[in-house]
C-alpha cells in the first residue's frame, strides 16, 4: 500500500484540530459559542456537573414561567405501583444520563434551545406522604403550568402522575392520547372507593372524567396477563395495539393510524417504559417479556412529528433493578425524542421562536 501523502495528512490535521466553535454546522458552532458565553458548559460530561447545571438536557433552573415555551419536570412519585418500588428515583437517574443527549436531533437538525425557551422545573414538590396528597399536589402544578400557556415534558415516576397531568392541561377540551405501554392502565377500582386513582386506572378515569378522548385514544405496546383488565378500552373505542401486530405489521401502519385518530386536534404522548421488552429496559416497575424494541419505540415517537401535541411524559423508569443503567439511558434518548417533537409542535403552533438563556438578558 502507498504512503499517505503529506498534503492529505497535513489536510487532516487541519480538519481535526478545528475548534467544536467553528464547525460547518454554522447554527450549532453559534449555539455552542453562545451557550459556553452564558456559562453553560456543554462539554463537560454528566460526573463532572454539579448544582445548576443538572437540569434535563442542561436547561437552566427556573420556576418562573414568564415568556416560557417548554418546562421539563420531574415527578418521583412511587406509591400505589403495584410490582417492584423505586420509580420516585427515576427523574433523578433521567436528568443525569439526558447531559449526553442533544443539543441537536442528529436527523432534522433540530436545536430545541435555539427553537424555544426550555428551563428545567425541578421536581414536584409533595406537602406528605399520602398518595392522594400527592396526586393533588401534581395537579396544582400543572395547572400553573397549564396558566402560563407553558408545555410539559414530564420524567416519573409512576404512571399514575398522567392522571393529574391530564387534569390540569386538558381542563377546557379533551385531547387525544398516544400512550405508549405493556398495559391499558384502564382498569376499575381496587376497592369500594370510586375516587380511587392507581397505576392501574389512571386513564379509564381520564375518559370518565372527560379528559381524554377514547376515540381519539390509541394504545401501543399492550400484552401481558393482566390484559383481561383493559375491557374498558375496548368498550369505550380506544385502539388498542397488541405488541404482537407491531411485530408482525410493522411501525409504519400503526404511526399512519394513529395519526389519522389524532388529525389536527391537541394530543397527548405518554409512554410507559414496561412497553419495552425488559432485555432492553430492566428498570421498570412492571418488566413483561415479549415486548417492543427500543427502535420500534423511537420510530413511533418520530413518527408523530408535527402533530398538536400539548404535552409529553414518560413514566415507570425503576433505576434500582438496572445496575447498569442502561434504561436511564434509555429513558433520556426518549426524552429527548420528545422534547424535539414539543418544540416542533409549540413553534408550529405559536408561530414563534425564542431561544434558551442561561443568564438573564437586558
């Protein structure tokens, strides 16, 4: 084989020391330059950060809403999952592994920072331990949030949070949901009280109340042996999508009917993460076996670009039974995922762009 010649190694080396500030993607070389003047430090890797720079995806810290687009929250609520405890640690596992995401969608180029002002919440702050305190202490939340015309992107915790999520943002028109998971999560009550929330009836109780649309509902990823609990579904005329005809279908005709179910009316994305198959994600409250694969997932989330989607969570991430933490990992890819399909959605809707700041501008 022929020596490299001089001028092609001495090309490469020109090219390889060329500062992450000037790249030939203009639009992030400015945004890495402006975010390292605003002291957010984009290269510093997750073991290295401390205090204000953990927020989700390195948004700054805020709980002041004015002029806001997207508000990233964490909701470590873990009291009524019926299996395995641990998802109130599940944002904090999130929020640290979402450091290695972004700030560009690799395939649309996306910057969301440079698209919206995203700031990082913090986590819900509950007054007490009793599980129906809490699910009222989520729902003042977000209706704050809901005031401030601000979007959500939520990391919990149990399913059971959508409940008050829905509450609060679906207040004055129901929406139409794409709920991503092994399990209906519309079953009954667990006793004779029919105020009763759980993990298990968050969102029968959402259609009942009026909240969701369960013809505008579709409902991915479903199996398992408590599939007998999810007639409410059925009966009501949600869609529910078995994981096995995703896996003999494909992606593609399910992401078409969904967003035929959804048209142009405010919808909403919610994903359990026991739809995957616990090979690829053991950090979950419920894990059932024969279940999605993590490209199956990422494509129907891509999938629902440039519908009116009006808020986003994703919940049941269990760091405790993953000593690896690769559903963390995970969970943050999706998060991101999201949070890209967020900004499209506000900017689409508002017509508007602001960008992130980490310091305050006069």
């Amino acid at each position: 084989m022929p020596k490299i010649s001089q001028a092609k190694i001495a090309k490469y080396q020109k090219l390889g020391l060329r500062s992450a500030m000037k790249l030939k993607n203009k639009e992030l070389g400015d945004f890495f330059q402006r975010a390292e003047a605003e002291d957010c430090r984009m290269f510093q890797f997750p073991f290295n950060l401390q205090g204000k720079d953990w927020g989700f995806f390195r948004a700054p810290h805020s709980k002041n809403l004015d002029g806001v687009d997207i508000a990233c929250v964490g909701i470590p609520l873990d009291s009524s999952a019926p299996n395995f405890a641990g998802t109130r640690h599940g944002p904090e596992a999130v929020r640290r592994w979402s450091h290695l995401q972004g700030p560009m969608h690799h395939l649309t180029k996306l910057i969301p920072f440079e698209n919206c002002n995203i700031v990082e919440y913090g986590d819900v702050d509950f007054s007490g331990l009793n599980h129906e305190d809490r699910i009222n202490d989520i729902y003042e939340t977000y209706t704050k949030i809901k005031d401030a015309g601000v979007i959500p992107l939520s990391v919990g915790g149990e399913h059971t949070m959508s409940y008050p999520i829905l509450k609060a943002i679906a207040r004055d028109e129901p929406v139409g949901l794409i709920h991503i998971d092994a399990h209906g999560d519309t079953t009954g009550f667990l006793s004779d009280d029919e105020s009763e929330i759980h993990d298990g009836n968050c969102f029968s109780r959402a259609a009942i109340d009026g909240l969701i649309d369960p013809e505008r509902t579709i409902q991915i990823g479903i199996r398992g042996a408590s599939s007998w609990c999810w007639e409410f579904s059925e009966d009501t005329g949600m869609r529910v999508v078995y994981a096995e005809e995703i896996q003999e279908r494909g992606v593609k005709p399910i992401v078409d009917e969904a967003r035929e179910l959804m048209g142009n009316g405010p919808c909403y994305l919610t994903i359990d993460v026991d739809a995957l198959d616990p090979a690829y994600m053991p950090g979950t409250g419920v894990p059932e076996p024969f279940g999605l694969t993590p490209l199956e997932v990422r494509d129907i989330v891509r999938g629902m670009r440039c519908l009116n989607i009006v808020g986003a969570d994703i919940a049941e991430i269990c760091p405790a039974r993953d000593s690896q933490e690769i559903s963390a990992n995970l969970g943050a890819a999706f998060a991101f995922e999201m949070l890209c399909l967020l900004t499209e959605s506000q900017v689409a809707r508002t017509g508007n762009t602001r960008r992130t700041h980490w310091q305050k501008q006069d």
